[in-house]
C-alpha cells in the first residue's frame, strides 16, 4: 500500500512534534526554580518515546522514574477505576513533571497527581503532548500541553492501538478500518499537511 492510500489521516508530523518539544522542554526549564534538578515522572507505556525526547531538549540536570497506571487496561473506553502496577519513589522536595502521551479523561493523571503531591514536591507540574478535552471526565491541571486533538483515536509516538503503532514517528488519526501496522507508512517525518 502506498504512503498516501494508508487508512490514517496524519495529524501531527515529526517535524511539528519535535519543534513542540524543544518549546515544551523551554517552559519547564523556565518554570522551574533556579539551579533545580528537574525530576521527570513517565506514564508508562504510551509516554515513553515524548519523555526520552524531553530529557534530550533539556539544558538542566534531569532524573528520571516511571509510574504504570491506567483507567482503560486494554480497553478503548476507561473503566473509571485507575489500576497501579508500578509506583514511583519518593518526589518530596523535588521539581516533579509528570510526562503523559495523551490526557483524555483525566483519571489518571488525576491519580498520579494526588499520589505525588501527597508526598511534597517543591512543584508539581504536568506535560500531556496531546490533550483531548472533549472526552474529560474530571478536572485535572496539565501545564504543558503539545497539542489539542479532537475527540478521535490517535496512535505514532508511543501512542498504540491494540500494541500497535508505537514506532511511527509522526502521529495520526486512526481511521475507522483501523488497519494492520504495514499499512501505516514510517517516513512521514516532515510536515506534508494532512494525508
């Protein structure tokens, strides 16, 4: 199948996606207090590909944990109920941001936010590359934010449908036929507009 029939809409090139990063990655280093070592807390698995290029885009020392919980399992439609299978160390005193692929309903980061501010961080801060407000179903405060996306199943970037996907380095709408990995092309890196 040829890169332009692929059953996907690109939205977001990789060119975009790291321009947005170096901008984000400013913001934090802006944000965060003079000579502070910035502790970056990963939402496994979806976050993982926008953290390591977050802790690049950094100029200040950076530490790193992981947090694994999630309100979907392997579902599409949260459950409403966060499930923790990995929890991170002891953020009091630190600069914490939380590095997310996507907030959609808010659950989790909710979750990971109530969690860590129990725990007395300096600051306590959000990155999310990509928001969905319309599928919010609580309140939850996100600093940084990559971009907004309508209320449309999105994968590349670390982002997956069914485990699939993560390696695309741009990010896309998947279209309802929700095609096999091969039909997604990998060299859509430069800003092309949209498929």
């Amino acid at each position: 199948m040829a890169a332009g029939d692929a059953p996907h809409t690109l939205l977001f090139s990789a060119d975009q996606i790291r321009h947005r990063v170096r901008e984000i990655a400013a913001a934090i280093e802006d944000d965060a207090p003079p000579g502070e070592t910035v502790h970056l807390v990963g939402v496994l698995t979806g976050g993982f590909v926008f953290l390591a290029d977050l802790v690049r885009a950094l100029s200040r020392p950076v530490t790193v944990d992981f947090v694994r919980c999630s309100s979907y399992g392997n579902r599409t439609v949260t459950s409403g109920e966060v499930l923790w299978s990995l929890v991170p160390r002891d953020v009091h005193g630190r600069y914490v941001v939380v590095v997310d692929d996507i907030v959609d309903s808010g659950l989790t980061l909710r979750a990971i936010r109530n969690h860590l501010e129990d725990q007395q961080p300096v600051r306590l801060r959000a990155a999310c590359l990509l928001d969905k407000p319309a599928r919010r179903r609580c309140h939850v405060r996100v600093e940084f934010v990559g971009f907004s996306v309508d209320d449309v199943f999105v994968v590349g970037y670390g982002l997956d449908h069914a485990e699939q996907y993560r390696h695309l380095p741009y990010i896309a709408r998947l279209d309802d036929n929700q095609p096999t990995a091969g039909d997604l092309p990998t060299d859509a890196a430069t800003d092309r507009g949209q498929n």
